[in-house]
C-alpha cells in the first residue's frame, strides 16, 4: 500500500467509526465545498461513461457540430 491509500484508510476508518449522525454532519460538511461536489460529479460520470467506447476528438467534435 503506497502512502496515499495508507492515509485515505486512515481517514476512512476513522469515519466508518463515528457514530451516524457524525458520518451525516461530516459528510454535509464535503457537499458544502463546492469543489468537492464537482470532482464527485465528475468521478462519477467517468465511472458511468467508463464502458463506452473510445471514439477520435475528431469524431467527437464532428458530432457537436452537427
């Protein structure tokens, strides 16, 4: 496990071991930061559109002008 994962299982630990109402307060807290929400939103629209296939930006942006 590199440093990273390390700390993020840290974090989330701790989190799974507050009691409910911390978890919603905590996480209320993420939807406040607007940034925050916009990388989620983004993380799962890749997540979504991730077993589509590749096409070309030339193809792509032939589509949008159409």
């Amino acid at each position: 496990m590199i440093k990273e994962e390390a700390k993020a299982e840290v974090f989330w630990l701790a989190f799974k071991g507050l009691p409910k109402k911390e978890q919603h307060l905590v996480v209320q807290k993420l939807l406040q930061d607007r940034e925050f929400v916009e990388d989620l939103l983004d993380i799962a629209l890749i997540e979504h559109r991730r077993s589509e296939p590749a096409r070309p930006l030339e193809a792509y942006l032939a589509d949008q002008e159409r």
